[in-house]
C-alpha cells in the first residue's frame, strides 16, 4: 500500500509541473543520460537466531544510452550501468549493475504508447557488517534475465514513462569471506523479483534536457545451502531510489 501511495503521489507531482499536452514532434534520436543516484535499501538477514534488518542510504552514478525515452512507435533499445556506495556506522555496502534490454513499442495515438522488453544484466553487490573480531565481506554476484512493460505519454517538450516487470536471476552465487578464517561460497537459488520506475523526460527541447525518476527495486538472495559461520540462509533488499541525469 505504502508503495502504492508513493507512486500515485509521484505522478501527481510529475503532473503539476508538465506542460500542457502537445501532438508537436520530438526528436526520435537516441539519447545518453549521465546523472546521480540515490537510494534507501532496508537489508534483511534471515538466520538461524532470528532475523536481523539493516537500513543503508546510498549514492551513485549512472549512464545509459538508448531511445526508450524518445522513440514513439517500433523498436526501442536501452544499455544502462550504474554503481553505488554507502557506509554507515562502520558498515559499508557497494553495488554495480549493468542492464541491456531490447523491446517493441506501439503508439495507440500521437501522444500514448505502450511497449514490451526483454533484456539481460548483472548485478554484484558487496557489504561489510560491522564487527569488531573480524574483516567480512558479504558479496552476491547475480546475473538475470527481465521482461518489461512500460506506457508513455507524450507532453508538448516531455515524456512521462511508467515501467514495470521483473529479473530472472539465473546461477547467481553469494561468497561469505572472513578474512584470515574462512571463505565460503554458495550457489544461490534462481528467485524473481519485481521492480517498477516512474520517469520524466523533460525541456527535450531546450538548451538543457534531463531526466528524473523514481524507483523501486527488490532483490532475493536465496542461498542453496548454509553459510557455517554466520548460519545465513537469506538475504532480502527492498530498494527506494531517485534519479536524474543530463541529457546529450
């Protein structure tokens, strides 16, 4: 419900500051946006005692080219590679991920469309709990598959984009290293999770075009097996996150 009401709420703001609605032609070029990122990560870890929950605020970079946002009807391409880093209370977490997707988009007048993709990524992601005995690194490598879907609406120098869909990670693996002690690694089961991201394409015409937009990632890590030491079978993050960009 909650991410119900953010998004609603993100729409409606999105819809105060668009301009009036337009059938006047944008550019169908691809485009590359290069920007900042920002995210709140609630990490959850199921273990043998009980279930410990960790809330992480990061920040990052991301590039991506395509025209996905610019193209009105027929094929649509995106490549995106993103990194982010967060360190609180003497506990840090990296994060990298590369997405390509390819799709198909059919305009049902000037100004809405809809469209599908499917595509292929892979995300690492490292984090160092806080202790005071031992060096740990926690590091999940997941390779995945994803389909999306995404309607667009045309405004007179903008285009609003909603995108929903889901990522197949397919032979991911997680690697427990204590360093000096032990070091474990672990295939992870092929789990689905879900995601969805509202974005604006806006001032597509003017001297400085950009793109904002709000997310929401969710990631199982399922190990198929059980780390000895810290007696992990799970790892859960639900991932809050904004962007915006330059375009070029």
């Amino acid at each position: 419900m909650k991410r119900t009401n953010s998004t609603a709420i993100a729409t409606a703001l999105f819809a105060v500051i668009l301009p009036g609605v337009s059938t006047a032609s944008l550019s169908t070029d691809p485009i590359v946006t290069v920007g900042l990122l920002g995210s709140y990560s609630a990490l959850e870890f199921k273990e043998r005692k009980g279930t410990s929950t960790e809330y992480m605020p990061e920040g990052g970079l991301f590039v991506n080219f395509g025209n996905k946002m610019t193209n009105p009807n027929g094929l649509i391409y995106q490549a995106e590679i993103s990194g982010q880093y967060a360190e609180k209370d003497s506990q840090k977490v990296k994060d990298g991920q590369a997405d390509v997707d390819l799709g198909w988009r059919v305009a049902f007048d000037p100004i809405n469309s809809i469209d599908v993709l499917f595509g292929a990524g892979y995300k690492w992601n490292r984090f160092n709990p806080a202790s005071s005995k031992y060096d740990i690194d926690l590091t999940s490598r997941t390779p995945f598959a994803k389909v999306t879907t995404g309607f667009n609406h045309q405004f007179n120098t903008a285009v609003l984009r909603i995108e929903a869909g889901v990522r197949q990670v397919i032979n991911g693996d997680s690697q427990l290293n204590v360093h000096g002690i032990s070091n474990q690694t672990l295939d992870l089961q092929d789990t689905t999770n879900p995601f969805i991201e509202l974005s604006l394409l806006f001032n597509r015409q003017g001297s400085l075009p950009a793109v904002v937009s709000l997310y929401y990632n969710h990631f199982n890590y399922d190990f198929d097996g059980q780390f000895v030491l810290a007696h992990l079978n799970r790892q859960t993050r639900d991932e809050y996150g904004a962007k915006i960009g330059l375009v070029f």
